[in-house]
C-alpha cells in the first residue's frame, strides 16, 4: 500500500500541522502579553 510504503509523507503532515499549532500559540501568547 501507497500509504505504507510512504512513511515520510505521513511525517512531513504531522510535522506541518504541529508547526503552524505551535505558531499559532506562540502568536497568540504574543498579542495576550502585548494585550
């Protein structure tokens, strides 16, 4: 299976998802603490 056989495509999503969370947080935290 394609999925299987593609790991790093899995791995590259995670990592993007879990990049924009955190630039999201820490943009929030920024304006909360300029607020």
């Amino acid at each position: 299976m394609s999925l299987v056989s593609q790991p790093i495509s899995w791995i590259g999503i995670l990592a993007a998802a879990v990049a924009v969370m955190v630039l999201g947080w820490v943009w929030f935290a920024v304006l909360f603490a300029r607020a």
